[in-house]
C-alpha cells in the first residue's frame, strides 16, 4: 500500500504492559472440532480474569457473527477469517492484553503464518489434541453426523485434513485428566516464561 504510514503513538505496548503487570501474548488453541478447545480456552481465562489479569477470548463461532460474517467456509474463506483474527489478535496484544484464541485452524501454514507476524515469543500454540473418536463421541453441535452423512463437505478431521502442530508449546489431550488440571498447566506455563506474576494466581487459593 502507498501513503500509508505506520502511526507510533505515545503510549506504546510496553507502557500498556506495565500497567496491567503483565506481558501480552497470544495463545492459540488448534484442534479439532470439539476437541475442547474454547472449553480449554474459556476456563483459563476465567482463572486468569478472576486473578485480575487483562484478557480476552477470540473464539470461532463469536468472530463469524460481526468481524467475518461476510465470509463463507471455501479454503479462501477460511484463510481470510483466520487473518482477520491474527490481525485483530495483533491489535489486541498491543494494547497489553493477554489474548485467547480458539479456532480449528487445520493447516500449519495459516498458523505459521500468524506466528510469523508476532514478535518472538508472543504467538504460544496449544495443540489440544484431543483424538478424532472422541471428538465424534462428543459432537456437541451434531458437526460430525451431519459431515459422515455427507451433509457437510469439506470438514476437518472427515473429508478434509487437520496438520496438527509439529513444534507447540503445549499439547493438552482433553480426554485426560481434569479441566482443572490443564489449566494448572497452562498457567503454569505462562508464569514459567513471565507473562504472568504466579503469586496473584497463588492467592485465590
């Protein structure tokens, strides 16, 4: 694009950062249709929210309903849905936020390429990878019945393929263990690389 030009504003991400006392950053959740990931996303940011930490949560049924309503599912769809929330997730997380996101993103290239225009450190993919047979135990939309009946062409993980992650910061499996447990992982996680203070956490008990 020409004449336009990067406006650097007076308060910048590092002043909005220490205000908050955090470090933004982007979480990622991948996975497959009813994997957990908006389950998994969801509860740690309560817990991080009812710590007085500054996040949001950018899921994928919610951005298609204002940001990406004008979108369909074509792979060229997809691909522009998924760069509209890394820019959004950008803009997020220079206003100092530790932002949550959760979306199928079946291919290594979409996520790499939100990785790619994050600062190091600041994108953390979380592989929730959960198996196929039981996300199609749960199908908790009826996705699943609708794609093996043919009704839905196109679908992650039945007649089109899911990448899953080959270098995440975290693999979480829903289907073991508690959601208590993961998120304990995952803070646990994000305070090992400080982007959260571990004693405001401690302090809800």
């Amino acid at each position: 694009m020409t004449n336009i030009v990067w406006h650097q504003h007076p308060v910048d991400q590092a002043a909005r950062a220490k205000q908050k006392g955090q470090n933004p950053v982007l979480l990622w959740f991948t996975g497959l249709s009813g994997a957990g990931k908006s389950t998994l996303a969801g509860a740690l940011e309560r817990a991080l929210f009812e710590a007085g930490f500054h996040t949001y949560l950018l899921d994928g049924d919610n951005v298609r309903h204002g940001l990406c309503n004008d979108l369909g599912f074509t792979v060229k769809d997809r691909d522009e849905n998924l760069r509209r929330v890394g820019e959004v997730a950008k803009l997020m997380v220079d206003a100092g936020l530790v932002i949550l996101s959760a979306f199928i993103s079946p291919t290594r290239e979409e996520r790499d390429s939100i990785r790619a225009s994050f600062p190091a450190g600041q994108f953390i993919e979380v592989h929730v990878s959960t198996p196929l047979s039981v996300c199609e135990q749960r199908d908790p939309k009826g996705l699943y019945v609708k794609a093996r009946s043919g009704e839905i062409a196109n679908f992650t993980g039945v007649s089109s393929p899911y990448e899953a992650p080959l270098a995440a910061e975290l693999t979480i499996d829903t289907s073991k263990g508690d959601l208590a447990t993961q998120v304990r992982a995952l803070i646990d996680y994000l305070t090992a690389i400080n982007v959260i203070n571990a004693d405001k956490i401690n302090a809800l008990g």
